[in-house]
C-alpha cells in the first residue's frame, strides 16, 4: 500500500523563451517551451500548452511551484498571478507574487510561490499565468537557457 496516494508519475518544467511586451497586463501566452538545456529531468507525461493554457495528462494532486522574474522600471510594482480553473471557463486567481522598485530606476528582480491544486477532471481542471498592475516598460524576463520565468509541476498523488 502506498501512503502518498500513488507516489510521483509526472514531474515537468516549463518557462518562457524571450521577455513579455512591456505593461502588458494579460495572459502569459507566447514563447512557452519545455525545459531543454542543463539535462533537466522528466517524469511521466508532459503538460500540454496552447495559448499558455495548460493541460494536465492525468488526474491527480498536483504541484505547481513557480518563479518570476520581472524588471521593474521606475516608482512601479508588477504582479503575477497563477490563475485555475475546474470549469475550464472561469478562471480564479490561485495564487499571486508582486514585487515593487521605489528608487526611480530600473531593477530586476524574482518572485516566487506554490500552490496544490487538485486536478479531479483533465478536461477541465487547467491553469495561466496572468501579469497585473504592469506598469510601462515593466516585464516579466525569459530565457532559452535557464529557469529565468517559469514553473515546476509534480503530481504528488491520486486526487
């Protein structure tokens, strides 16, 4: 008997490739690749994306531990949010990171957090990454060659 519900099946890792346009408050959705430098490691099944909706292969518990790294221009702050949904319709804000820059000059800097999400139907239980409150010429940074903006989802168990 397995006292972790199932045991880890599906660990992936994602980011994006190039910086988002700058004051852009929407939906992360381009420039999202699987990791592919540094040997990563996989396990299981990928998550699938299009439009930087993300699906999940199976049903189960999952975590989803992601980093954010913004530049930040002037007296601004800039949030990111890890938006869900189990409706596949209504997204709700599950969880956000913000950073802020009072010295009137550029910065860059990271932000990062988790949440468990209960994946109950693949169908319609997906996530986004939404960025808010970014103000001219915030954005959040990408890489093609680290985790710079991404994120981490394990299945941790059966739902």
């Amino acid at each position: 008997q397995d006292a972790a519900g199932g045991g880890i099946t599906m660990a992936d890792m994602w980011r994006i490739t190039a910086d988002t346009a700058s004051a852009t408050n929407a939906t992360v959705s381009a420039n999202w690749e699987r990791a592919d430098t540094d040997n990563p490691g996989f396990i299981g099944s990928a998550l699938s994306q299009s439009s930087g909706i993300f699906t999940f292969p199976s049903t189960g518990i999952y975590l989803i531990s992601f980093s954010m790294r913004f530049q930040v221009n002037g007296d601004n702050f800039a949030s990111c949010c890890l938006d869900t949904t189990t409706n596949n319709s209504s997204y709700d804000e599950a969880a956000i990171v913000s950073v802020g820059e009072h010295t009137g000059s550029s910065a860059l800097m990271t932000a990062a957090s988790s949440f468990i999400f209960d994946v109950t139907n693949t169908s319609n239980c997906k996530f986004l990454f939404r960025t808010e409150s970014m103000n001219p010429n915030n954005l959040l940074k990408g890489s093609t060659d680290s985790q710079s903006t991404g994120f981490v989802c394990v299945r941790l168990g059966d739902t």
